[in-house]
C-alpha cells in the first residue's frame, strides 16, 4: 500500500483546555472555525455560524486545532495521562482504500470499518481502523473537509503541511520487532535511519513521503506511550518567536534550540501541559526514492540538550 501523509492525530490529555491555550497561543495552531458534524451552510450563502463559534471546542471537552486548509488536523480528547488515542493516514482513494484492506487482510490483519459517527468526527470520505502491536489505533482514510482560511493566533503565516502532512509522531514501543514488521511490513512505510542505543533499543525513523520521517519508534523497554509530536515552521525565525513565548509562559524547555544529525530539524522541544512534548523546527530533510538507510552513532550537530534525557529517561 502507499500511504500519503500522516493526516491528522487524536490526542489525549487531562486537561483540554490548557491544551487548546499552548497549542495557539505557543505553538500558533488556530482554533477550528467549525467542529466536525456543524453544519457549513450552503456555499457562497449567509451562514448563521457554527455552534462552537470558532473555539475549537467540542461539547465532550475535545478540542480540534486546524494549521492549513484542512477543517482540522489536530484534535486532543478529555482522558486520563497523555498519549495517542488515534493517528490517521491519508489514501489516495477509495480503490486504494480498498485494496490496503486486501492487502492486510492477506497478512491476516484485521480491519474495522468507520461507522457513519466516526466518519463524521473525522470529516473524512472513508475509513477503516486497526491497531499496531503497541496498541495505537491506527486510521487508513480518504477525502478530507477543506478549509481556506487559516489565521493563526501568533501571526504564523504557515506550517509546512502540503504532501508532507501534519508533522510526525515519536511512539514507545514495547517491541520493536513486532512495530517494525507493522510499520514496515504491514503498512509500507520506508527506514529512513535509526539510533541504536544498545540491544534492542534505539530509535527507528519511518518515511512515507518525502518528510525524514512521520513516524519514529522508539524502546528503551516494555513501554507503550507517546515521547512527542512534532510541527514544522517554514523558518528559524519562526522557531525562535515560538521559543521566545514558551520561555515568556515559563514553560518547561526539555531540550534546547538545536540541529538534529539526521533529519536537519533545526528545532526545540518543550513539555507541553498534558504531559507529552511537543517539538517546534523548521528545515527538515527531505528524502526521495534513491534514499539510502543510515546508521547514525553520534549526537546532534549542536544544541538539543537534555534531549538524551528526555529519550533514555521517558516520563
């Protein structure tokens, strides 16, 4: 199967609301102008507006967030400690759809087909469901909601979204055996490079286009959570107004300004206020069909401290 992009990510946090606060005022993601299931109105007609009023804010206590022109991107749901509750992966379509149903049925993996609420709640065509070994659920779909007009509270004038997707996911994984041969084996996604800490443990950086990676696995032990989510900027610039205001909340920097060996991110991490860390870059690497895996055994080019921590020693 060819996988897109990592399209959208339900998220999971205590506190919602907080959340909603760093995600626009922090990182500058924009609240969704209509939640899914709100009526849009008819076209090019007077619109009475939509119940949320352009909070973002969901009846149940979810928030969505929006960074492009898709209705939303980023939604994070009411629930105990942080993690994954869903992560979605664009298809071309509905043949393509079909056949990555085939296709894993094939490998004896088994799918669940969205209902009608659940293709409400993710604004999409279609969907089926299923859930890696660790545990996390996984969404293959097709046709997305669009939306235009993206304003971010900070002034952001973009995200680097298009075909390369939202951003990626660094996940734990209990064992990276298993992950792999689902990542990879299952789903098609490509290696990119990986950090080998000892036996069995490390970090496997996933492509499935041309971003670095959409999705990271990384075990240091039998442990199954979400190390961080990552969004991308167009410039340092960018980057350093967001580091100006999480210094100026008094959030927590987990690891400072800083360029990655491997992918290129000049970038940040800071701990957001569900618990999981978000990193902020810009001018990450692209790769193509002539990319060769690596082997990477040494540290940053600078900068990142605190990163070796905040990897080898998970909350």
């Amino acid at each position: 199967m060819e996988i897109r992009q990592l399209g959208y990510m339900g998220l999971q946090g205590s506190d919602p609301k907080a959340w909603l606060d760093f995600a626009t005022r922090i990182v500058g993601l924009q609240p969704a102008r209509v939640l899914p299931g709100e009526t849009w109105g008819m076209p090019g007609m007077p619109n009475p507006g939509a119940p949320s009023g352009g909070t973002g804010l969901a009846p149940d206590g979810t928030v969505f967030l929006k960074m492009d022109d898709w209705q939303w991107r980023v939604a994070l749901h009411p629930g105990d400690g942080p993690g994954v509750r869903y992560l979605g992966f664009e298809l071309r379509g509905p043949a393509e759809l079909a056949a990555a149903v085939a296709e894993l049925e094939a490998k004896g993996i088994a799918t669940t087909p969205a209902t009608a609420a659940e293709l409400e709640a993710r604004a999409v065509h279609a969907m089926v469901h299923l859930r890696d070994p660790a545990g996390n659920r996984v969404e293959l779909f097709h046709g997305i909601t669009r939306d235009h007009n993206f304003a971010s509270p900070t002034g952001v004038s973009r995200f680097v979204t298009g075909p390369l997707g939202l951003g990626h996911a660094v996940l734990l994984v209990p064992d990276i055996d298993a992950a792999l041969g689902f990542w990879c084996g299952a789903l098609g996604f490509r290696l990119s490079d990986y950090v080998a800490f000892g036996p069995q443990q490390g970090v496997w950086f996933l492509h499935c286009n041309a971003r670095h990676h959409s999705v990271a696995l990384l075990r240091i032990g039998p442990i199954s959570a979400l190390h961080h989510v990552l969004f991308e900027l167009p410039e340092i610039d960018d980057v350093g107004r967001a580091h100006d205001r999480a210094v100026a909340a008094g959030l927590s920097i987990t690891t400072s300004l800083g360029r990655h060996r491997n992918d290129g991110m000049f970038s940040f991490y800071v701990k957001s206020p569900v618990g999981f860390d978000v990193e902020i870059g810009c001018h990450g690497l692209l790769v193509d069909e002539n990319w060769t895996p690596n082997r990477f055994v040494e540290g940053d080019v600078w900068g990142h401290k605190g990163l070796l921590e905040a990897v080898t020693k998970p909350d």
